[in-house]
C-alpha cells in the first residue's frame, strides 16, 4: 500500500535526472569543432558535400589523403570524384564527392538507403 505513494516520487526522480543538462566539454585537439554536411540526389547518385572546421593546429595539419581517409574509415560506401578544398582564413575544409549504390529504381520508384550515413553519428531509423 505504502509502494503506491513512493512510484510516481522514484518516477519523476530518474525523469528529471535524464533531463538533466549534460555536461559539455571543449573538443579534443584534432577534432572537428563543427561540420555541417549536405547531401543532393541527381539521378541516382547522391552529390555529398561536408564543411568541417578545425582548431587552428589541426586545420594546418590536414591533407587531401587525411580527409579522404577520414572519409572511407567512417562510411562504408562506393565514394569517387572526391574533391577538397581548404579555407585557412576560419580553419575549415570542404570535401566533396559523389556517392553510388545507395539509390535503387523500380519503375518509377525511387528507394534511398542511407543507413551507411546514419550508423556512424549513431542514428538508428527503425520502418
């Protein structure tokens, strides 16, 4: 009889810890500070581009073969035509390419697998 009173106490409890603001700590050395990434379907290729900004050591530090590897040690797709730019004024570089296999046509049906983009920033879509 008395549990019935302490239920929704121990209840509101473990909510309002979980809403508690998470503590936010400074990047790493070498980390991304923060990257905005677009992606555009032409046909059934998508066109992927991402702008990373770094901390002023890191950004000097990047090469195309880094941010390509980058690329490829993160997502597990057919990528080509890479292309990459680097803006040393705000300590940012762009990569670029082009992505195959991951839109199927049926008719005039279009299917998007974008699984291999949502697994890496722990994201999960459940149909």
């Amino acid at each position: 009889m008395r549990w019935r009173y302490f239920i929704p106490i121990i209840v509101s409890l473990v909510i309002s810890f979980g809403c508690a603001p998470q503590e936010v700590r400074p990047p790493l050395t070498g980390e991304e500070t923060k990257r905005i990434i677009e992606v555009e379907v032409v046909d059934q290729t998508l066109l992927y581009r991402c702008q990373s900004i770094w901390s002023a050591e890191k950004s000097s530090e990047l090469s195309e073969n880094d941010l390509k590897t980058r690329f490829k040690e993160k997502y597990n797709v057919d990528a080509r035509e890479f292309e990459f730019s680097f803006e040393p004024a705000n300590h940012s570089t762009v990569t670029k390419c082009n992505i195959y296999g991951t839109i199927t046509k049926s008719g005039n049906n279009y299917t998007a697998d974008l699984l291999w983009f949502l697994r890496p920033l722990g994201l999960e879509v459940y149909q």
